[in-house]
C-alpha cells in the first residue's frame, strides 16, 4: 500500500464522495495536503493523525454551533447616523 492517499482514496476511507472531501479540503478542515500535479496527496501518517485526533475532540450539537457568528459590534453606527460626516 501506498503510503500517500488520494482524494478517492479518502473518500472510500470515509465512506463520502470525493466532492466532500475536497470541499473539506477547501475549508481548511484537513490536513494540508502534497499537491502532485493536478492530484492531491495525504500522508497516511498525517491523516491517522487527523483521525485520532477529531476523535479526542469533542463534537458540538447542532444547536452549539456557531453556524453564522454575529458580528461583534452590529450595528457598527445608528441609521440615523449614516451619511453624516466629521
């Protein structure tokens, strides 16, 4: 066996599509992976690392998720500030 996974690869692994895996890939949420060409590598090494860790982690609810944060400081101004300069 290889010790370099493909995207196909890990989508068998997971049992998902490889559309999910490179959609996890695209949002940070993988190891960063060898690029070889236009084919996306692993390291077996790096993902049973991944693996052992996301099962350390805790898993958030749906209802715990920060789906879309609020901004901090909403609104920034009043409406009836807007257009005033100075």
């Amino acid at each position: 066996m290889s010790p370099f996974l493909t995207v196909e690869d890990l989508a068998a692994r997971w049992r998902t599509t490889p559309h999910a895996v490179r959609n996890q890939k695209y949002r940070g949420l993988l190891p960063v992976p060898l690029r070889v060409g236009r084919r996306l590598l692993w390291d077996l090494a790096d993902i049973e690392a991944f693996e052992a860790g996301r099962r350390e982690t805790p898993v958030k609810s749906v209802g715990e998720r920060d789906r879309f944060p609020k901004p901090t400081s909403w609104p920034a101004k009043s409406y009836k500030d807007w257009g005033k300069t100075g």
